[in-house]
C-alpha cells in the first residue's frame, strides 16, 4: 500500500527539507517527490496559505494546521517558530502574536502589481447583488442548477442527489450544457440509476461510462464516471446513500466539511484514495455548498461565513473587470484566485441583506452571470464592450486590459 500523506504533510516535509521557500519552490518539490499524484496548484497554494501562522488570509482557512512563518518581505515560508516569533493566534478577527493586535486582512493591499480594492468591492458587491435579486443580470436570475428535474421536489433526498453528483463533475464545462444534460439523464428510466448510489454501486463500471454519454452527461467518459461513481460509492458505504447523513457527521460546520472533502480517504485496491475527487476541489466544495444553501435548502449550515467564493473564469473575469482586484500583471490564472478570494471576503464584510450579514458565497451567482452573459465579449485590449449600454454595472466596468487565454491572465488596469 502506499502511503497516503494530506497535503499539510506534503507542505511540512518540503519545507523542512527546503528551510525557507516561495509558494513556487514548495509545488515544484512536492510535484518532484510524488509524481504519482496529480497535483492541482491552484489547491496547494491555498493550503501553503492556510498552513501559515501570520498570513493575513489564514484564518480563511481554519481547518489548516498552523506551522509555517510567512514573511511578507520575501515573499517566502518557513517552519513557525514559537520561541522566535512568539505564540501566534488564529481567529475570526485575522491572524496576531498572543497580546498583540489582530493582524486582519488589510482594506486595500498591493502585493507586487496586484491591487486588492476592497471599498470598490463593496459597492460592486451590494449592487451585483441586489441587481440579480431584482430585474437581473443581463436579463437573467436562474443558474443553471436552479432547473429541478421534472417529478422531484426541491430538498428531496433525490434532489439532493442530484445536485451532489452533477456538481462534482462541474469542471472545465459550459453549466447550462450540463445540467440540461443531467435533467435528460435523471428524465431516463433506463438511466436514473445513475443518481441513486446502491444501483449505482452494483453496475459494473463500463455500463456507467456508456450511459453517462447517453445524453453527454460526461465530457470525459473514463473519468467523469470514476469520480462519479466514487463520490456515489462512498455515499454508499459510508452514509447509507445521503449526503446530509455526511453533513450531521460534520456537525454542519461548513469549515470542517470542506476539511473532511479534502482529506477523508478509504482503501481501494490496496491504496488509500480520496473519497471525494474533485468535490474536494477550492472551486467546487464552496460551490457544492452554495448549492446546498441556495437549492436544496439545507438550512443546518455553519461557517458558511468562512466560505470562500467559488472562483472560476467567470467569477475571475468579472472581478478583474469591475476593478475590485486591479493591476499589472502577466501570470497563470490559477495563480491570481488566492486574490480574488481575498478580495471578496475583504469586500462583503460589513455589509447585511436580508436582515443577515453578506457572504462571499452570496456574490458568486451575480458574477457569473455578469461574465458568462457580458464580460465574456469584452474586447480583450481595447476594453470595448458591446453589452457596455445594456449593462447593469456598467459604471463600474474598469478600462485597460483585460485577457484571460490558454490559462493566463494579462492584465493592465
């Protein structure tokens, strides 16, 4: 068997053979010393975050042990040490030394050529928001998930479901395309079976990749199925086939389920794997729990506060063109989501809607939509936007460069 180590272990290990290394340093090693696993940056860079003692954003990431000592100057971490720089405390309030002030995320900070602008961010918040809440976002107030299949009541265990296996291969996919996809699939009695873990669990693994392709429900047939099944399978065998009995075992803490998606394994062919692939993901875990708040109505929910937005290139797109994050840059997109994050939990703060405090989460649909249906036909040099006169935020649409291509952003605004 070999042995499974969190990506917190792989972290500690590297670093202490490393002494003090960038974000950069720390990937490269660990892709280096476990070839055998397919390593996501986008994922590392945010546990190298939440592993750190004083990073201003750490306490996003409460689930994260904290041994690292980030220093800012350098852009580089080292193994915290207590006796050197003083017991630390992580808390709701930021990150600081015991008897010394909280270390919160700052209002407005530049790292490099990177501008977070918080103040931006909160007047782009509560208009985006209200907007979709009202006439919409360029016309529109439905996701794509919102469409339940035909026959099935909404916060059913069907529902449920539905919306926890469709979402765990919501990647690299336009989302109308498949959840339309999904309805036709659950619509089919020949295969519905697919949505129903005990069943699902006694097909062998070729008819499940046949009838996933039936009405396009996978993109990737081998792989789509594998995680598909194995999210399903481990509903099965360890929570009687309902994710909420997953969700009481978490106590309905939003900051332990994402941890548990991330680290619970079990054995499967003589080696531990995870139980829950790409469900485990920094995009599709918050977004799998917007859904379950927002669709399926599960109203336990904990921490949801501590959430982060679910970024994809939509989220990404339409942050970089309302300016909320702004700058000068030239790198891989994955690379720029630790500051979209950031800059929406900077953002929201302070602000209520509906007699509650504003979330990141509750951005994430608003801005989707802005991109999907507008900024995506933004002139990448020029800035020209045909949508520009019909456009809800259009006051708030930043000039400059904004390109995002092949996986990398450049960025002059």
């Amino acid at each position: 068997m070999i042995g499974y180590k969190t990506h917190a272990e792989m972290i500690r290990g590297v670093v202490e053979e490393l002494g003090s290394a960038t974000p950069r340093a720390i990937i490269d090693l660990i892709k280096a010393k476990y070839p055998e696993i397919a390593i996501k940056e986008t994922s590392f860079r945010a546990d190298i975050i939440g592993c750190s003692m004083n990073h201003t954003s750490s306490h996003h990431y409460p689930g994260m042990p904290k041994f690292l000592f980030y220093e800012r100057e350098k852009g580089t971490y080292r193994l915290y040490d207590p006796e050197k720089e003083g017991k630390g405390v992580v808390d709701d309030k930021g990150t600081h030394m015991v008897g010394g002030e909280p270390n919160e995320d700052i209002e407005s900070e530049e790292i490099s050529t990177i501008v977070i602008d918080s103040e931006r961010g909160k007047k782009v918040a509560e208009f985006l928001y209200n907007s979709f809440s009202t006439v919409g976002i360029h016309g529109k107030t439905e996701m794509p998930e919102d469409i339940t299949p035909n026959g099935v009541k909404r916060g059913s265990l069907e529902h449920l479901l539905f919306i926890t296996l469709t979402v765990s291969i919501d990647y690299q996919r336009d989302a109308p395309a498949l959840w339309e996809s999904s309805r036709k699939t659950f619509a089919d009695p020949e295969t519905r079976y697919l949505f129903n873990p005990k069943l699902l669990h006694e097909t062998p693994f070729r008819k499940i990749v046949e009838d996933m392709q039936k009405y396009k429900l996978s993109k990737k047939p081998q792989k789509d199925a594998k995680i598909w099944r194995t999210v399903s399978v481990t509903l099965y065998k360890k929570w009687e086939g309902d994710p909420r009995n997953f969700l009481k075992n978490c106590n309905w803490d939003s900051s332990l389920i994402l941890s548990r998606l991330r680290e619970d394994t079990r054995l499967y062919n003589g080696r531990l794997v995870s139980d829950y692939p790409y469900l485990r993901g920094p995009k599709i875990g918050p977004l799998w729990l917007r859904m379950l708040r927002d669709n399926v109505d599960i109203s336990q929910l904990r921490n949801l506060e501590k959430v982060p937005i679910p970024v994809d290139i939509h989220v990404a797109r339409a942050t970089l063109t309302t300016g909320v994050v702004r700058g000068s840059i030239d790198i891989r997109l994955d690379e720029l989501f630790e500051y979209i994050r950031k800059a929406w939990f900077e953002s929201v703060e302070g602000l209520s809607i509906k007699d509650r405090p504003m979330i990141a989460l509750d951005v994430d649909e608003p801005l989707w939509h802005l991109s999907k249906y507008g900024c995506t036909k933004r002139n990448k040099t020029t800035s020209y936007c045909p949508y520009y006169s019909k456009c809800e935020a259009r006051d708030f649409c930043i000039e400059g460069i904004v390109k995002i291509e092949n996986g990398v952003v450049e960025l002059e605004t």
